[in-house]
C-alpha cells in the first residue's frame, strides 16, 4: 500500500518535470517552432489540391495576380494564421540584421 502511494507521488512529480522541462525547452525553441506549427495549421485549413489544380489553369505572367485575389477571398483566420507565418519568418532576420554588436572594451562617446 505505502510502496503504490510512493509509486504515484513519484509519477506525479515526475509528470511535472517533464512539464516544466517540455516548456522551457518550448519556450528556448520557440522561433523555430512556431513558424512549423503556423504552416501545418495553414495546411489544416486549406485545400492545396484546389490551390495547385487553379495554379495549373493560369499562366506564369498571373501568378502574383492569382495569390492576391486568393489570399483577399480566404477566411479571416487563414489570413491571420499566414500572416503570422510571414511575420514569424521575417521577424528573426530583421532582428538579426539590425542587431549591432556592441563590444564591451569599446569606451562609449560623450558629446562635448
């Protein structure tokens, strides 16, 4: 009796661990997880069998033409959920371009 109670107090607390493991290695990974898991939802909600059967019955010149109109007729939330996507994807790399190494030997400059 004591040894199965002391068995389910430990799978309890091991059960947190693992929890609070998964969340920060989550929370760690996070701009790489989160564009994966915004595309697999896109593919959720949209039909890519209609979308590569239409992009077969137009020309290459209206290709750009044909994403606009298909993004402004789709549901709200396929527009959000894409933006996301685009913002999720773009984000990392203006933030990495716009970072300026700042070297702690370098003495800052006074204006006189």
């Amino acid at each position: 009796m004591e040894n199965n109670l002391q068995n389910k107090l430990k799978e309890k607390v091991m059960r947190g661990v693992y929890l609070e493991y998964g969340k920060n290695w989550a929370l760690q990974n996070l701009p790489y997880i989160l564009p994966i898991i915004l595309f697999l939802s896109l593919f959720m909600l949209v039909s890519v069998s209609d979308i590569i059967s239409n992009l077969s019955q137009i020309s290459l010149a209206s290709i750009f033409n044909f994403i606009l109109v298909a993004m402004r007729d789709t549901e709200v939330a396929v527009q959000i959920i894409f933006g996301a996507f685009l913002l999720s994807l773009v984000a990392p790399i203006v933030r990495s371009a716009f970072s300026i190494a700042v070297s702690k030997s370098t003495p800052l400059m006074r204006a006189s």
